[in-house]
C-alpha cells in the first residue's frame, strides 16, 4: 500500500479504514493465501505485542493433550 498522508483527514475516517484494512488482510490470508494448517486472526495479544493481524498454526488437538496434561477446564454454568 502507497504511504498517504494520514494529517489530512479526520481520525474517524483514518480509523474507519485502518479496520477495514485490518479485515481485508485477514480475509485474504485466510482466503487461500496461507498453508491448509495456518490461519490469520485480527487484533490478538501475544506477549507485548498486539499485531493488527496474526497469523496462527494448527495444533492438533491430541497433540496439545499430550504435552499439556497437568490443566482442567472450570465452567460456571449459572450467575454467582
């Protein structure tokens, strides 16, 4: 993408676009553009940072229970 001159307009429209950019990249890694076991999701947390798009590998499921064994899953199923 062209590098634009961001001052020139409102901050709603800059924003307006940054998450409208945000959704076009990950629909368009998650479109085809990545191998079959990666997938892109927007505005995640990993560590210190927060990328507007991260793109993620597969785990398989018993893969992940076979090295991480010594955890549960607590559910509240009704308000406290």
């Amino acid at each position: 993408m062209p590098i634009h001159d961001w001052t020139r307009v409102s901050s709603g429209t800059w924003h307006a676009f940054h998450l409208a950019w945000i959704a076009e990249i990950q629909n368009a890694l998650n479109g085809g553009c990545l191998p079959p076991d990666y997938y892109a999701l927007a505005e995640q947390i990993i560590g210190p940072f927060g990328p507007d798009v991260l793109t993620l590998q597969e785990t398989p499921h018993n893969d992940w229970t076979a090295t991480h064994s010594d955890g549960g899953i607590a559910l509240e199923t009704s308000p406290p």
